[in-house]
C-alpha cells in the first residue's frame, strides 16, 4: 500500500482539491457514491493530488478526466 501523506498534515487547499476531486467522483458515478466505496473516492483523490499533472487541472476536471480513463464505460 502507498504511504500518504495524513491528511492532518495538508493545507486547506490541498484538502479542498481532495475534497472536490472525491465528490465529482460520487456524483459522476453511482458506485462511489456507495457506503462501501466512499472510502475509494478519497483514495483515488489522494493519490490524483499527488501526481502534479493531474492537481494543475481542477479538481472536477481531473475527477472527469479519471473517469474516462478508467472508469467502466
């Protein structure tokens, strides 16, 4: 498993990107929108963050963008 940075430890605006990021994600697909996948947005949002070419797009931008790239179609 990847170690992350703990969330305590981002600024305000990385953890509004996240946030952002996480809930495009949930309302673009129903899955993550699940209890028992609420978790994965986040993680997905995370790691997005951590990649500079994915956090110089918005975050509902780049929610979209790994959508079409790996969600189901």
């Amino acid at each position: 498993m990847k170690h992350h940075e703990h969330l305590t430890e981002l600024e305000q605006d990385q953890l509004d990107w996240i946030s952002r990021f996480a809930d495009r994600l949930r309302l673009d697909d129903v899955r993550f929108a699940q209890e028992k996948h609420g978790l994965d947005a986040n993680e997905i949002a995370l790691c997005a963050w951590e990649q500079a070419a994915w956090r110089a797009m918005s975050p509902e931008e780049a929610a979209r963008r790994w959508l079409n790239e790996r969600g189901p179609h």
